[in-house]
C-alpha cells in the first residue's frame, strides 16, 4: 500500500481498542473559509479509510482555495454510529462515513448490499456498487433527507471463525453458537442455517468468545486481527458471506448550501479518495491471511453455491425480496444473479 504503513495502522487500532484515547483529524482552518464543516466517521486514525480521507481533505482545501475546511472526527469521536447518524440529519454534523446495514436503522432499503452470498467477486461488488443498484441505493437515501455520494468505500468482505470446528458446509453451522452484530439481516441469515446467533455488541465479543458464550464470530480479516480473536479461535473459514461498505453522506439541506463548484470540489476529492482507499483495504485484508495463519489460524475455503442454496431452501431470499420489494429485488438480481 503507497500511502499506509500496515503496522502503523495495527498498533493505532490496537490503542483504540484498549482504551487509549485517540484524536482528531483536525485539519489546518483556513482563515477565509466560508464553509468549515464537521466530518465523522466510526474507523481508527491509521484505518485506509482516514488515511485517504486525509488526503483529500488537503486537496479540497487546497484547490478551493481556502473556501472549503473539512474537520475530521475518526474513531467515534462524537459518538455512536446511531448517535452520529442522528447528528448528521439534525445538521450538528455535516459529513460521515457510515455502514450502509447500520444506515438501514433510517433508510431500510440501505442494508441490501449485505444479503448474504449475493455477490461472487468484487468484480460484481463495484459493478453493483458503482452502478444500477448503488444509484437505486442512493436514490432512496436521498428521500430521507440525506446525500450520499456516489462512490461507496470498502469494509471488505466477512469471514467465520470458530474455536471448535472448521465451517466447511451450511451443515457444520447447524447449532453454531455464533456472536453477531445487533441487527436483523445478520441474525435473520444465521437462523436460515439452523445457527444459533447471539446479538453481543464488538466491544464484548471477545469476552463472550473466551468464556465459550458462543463457538464463532463473523468479521473482515482486518478485525480478526485488530481485536485479537485469533487468541480465542482456532479456524478462519473464508466464506465471503456478506459485502459491506461505508457510504459519504451529507446533510442535504448542508450540501444543498453550498455553492456548485464547492460541491464538485468535495464530491469529486472524496470519490477518488474512496476507490483509492477500495484498494488499500483489499491490500490489508489479503496480506493479513499470512499473518494470522502464522498466529496459530488454519484457513478453509468454501463453496458459495452451497450455502446460497441452503439460504434459498429456507426461504431466506423470498423473507428479504419481500421486505425490499420486488422492484429494489430485481436492481439486485440484475447485478448478481438469481438469488430467490
């Protein structure tokens, strides 16, 4: 990666996770800014996503002349995804970075992207992203009174883990005690493999892992290694089972203010900063199988098509294209292929 330090990134992520206090992007404020806006977002200082961020903020100073001034808040500075997420539409914040299956608490259509096993490659991922069904997306966003951009940013795809068996096929998940994030797309999939999934919020997963409250958990290869499960689980199954990425959204009556060539200055920085990052993140993810098999991890793969089919014989697909509607469905289906 050209413009992060991978230790670097560890070693900050690692802070934050232990309590030490971290700061604030805080850029230079231009003495004749007419703008100075409030830019947040959930991820460490060190993560490719602040690094990028960084970088454009500077271009966006620069070629506006002084006129634009980002703040950057990293880490949950000011809060909570749903606390940020509730400042953004009040305007006490102007910008963030969020999840779109936490933004889908506001905007239900948001967390699409995550059924599970939809897209095969990241081939198909930024094609459905930069295309048909992140317009569908954003179009959609846009009614709640946000803006979001048009590039979405990548958390990289998820992985099981386990401390008693490798997930080889949708079978070995039947009874798996497995921690997922608080929320109904996640739980909803894991019980359409006879799963038993317990809703335990990160900061408590390692616990709940250590203590055998539950078997596994789910997470990007990047958060394996951050909060150091490899220490509480012995199999990493590579089942790509959810994509997930983190979209720019504004304020809208915020960005409606602001004069067009600001406005083409910000979005344009900020969607080149978001495929670089795409990259770097695909960097990170992929250097890190190495590393976590030399910390004790064995590393299985997986056949998609088997745990689609379980998912699609459980009516787990129909549950969903029902709660998106057929129209959102079919945007979906169009980029990926028959699901339901």
């Amino acid at each position: 990666m050209s413009s992060m330090n991978r230790r670097a990134f560890l070693h900050t992520s690692t802070a934050a996770v232990t309590g030490v206090a971290a700061f604030s992007i805080l850029t230079r404020r231009g003495e004749a800014a007419e703008f100075t806006w409030r830019y947040a977002n959930n991820n460490v200082v060190a993560h490719p996503m602040n690094v990028r961020i960084r970088e454009a903020v500077d271009r966006i100073r620069e070629q506006s002349g002084g006129r634009m001034e980002l703040q950057v808040f990293p880490n949950s500075q000011l809060g909570g995804d749903t606390d940020m997420l509730s400042q953004l539409r009040t305007g006490a914040i102007q910008m963030f970075n969020l999840s779109g299956l936490i933004l889908s608490t506001f905007v239900p259509l948001a967390s699409i992207n995550g059924i599970g096993f939809a897209f095969k490659d990241y081939d198909q991922v930024w094609s459905a992203m930069d295309g048909a069904l992140g317009s569908f997306i954003r179009a959609t966003v846009e009614k709640s009174g946000l803006y979001a951009f048009a590039k979405i940013w990548d958390n990289g795809y998820r992985q099981i883990t386990s401390s008693s068996h490798p997930i080889n096929a949708p079978d070995d998940l039947k009874g798996f005690k497995i921690r997922v994030p608080v929320s109904p797309l996640w739980t909803s999939m894991f019980k359409a493999f006879g799963a038993s999934p317990a809703s335990i919020n990160i900061n408590e997963a390692y616990s709940a892992l250590q203590t055998k409250i539950v078997e596994g958990q789910e997470n990007p290869l990047a958060l394996i290694n951050l909060y150091k499960f490899y220490e509480v689980q012995k199999y990493v199954s590579v089942t790509n089972h959810m994509w997930d990425g983190f979209w720019t959204l504004a304020n809208a009556r915020a960005w409606a203010s602001l004069p067009k060539d600001l406005q083409e200055i910000v979005e344009r920085n900020l969607n080149e900063a978001a495929v670089q990052e795409r990259a770097d993140v695909r960097a990170l993810n992929d250097s890190l199988q190495g590393e976590l098999t030399q910390k004790g991890m064995g590393f299985n793969k997986t056949d998609a098509e088997k745990f689609r089919a379980a998912l699609r014989s459980a009516g787990f697909y129909a549950e969903w294209k029902d709660k998106y509607g057929a129209e959102a469905w079919a945007v979906l289906e169009k980029q990926v292929g028959a699901l339901s």
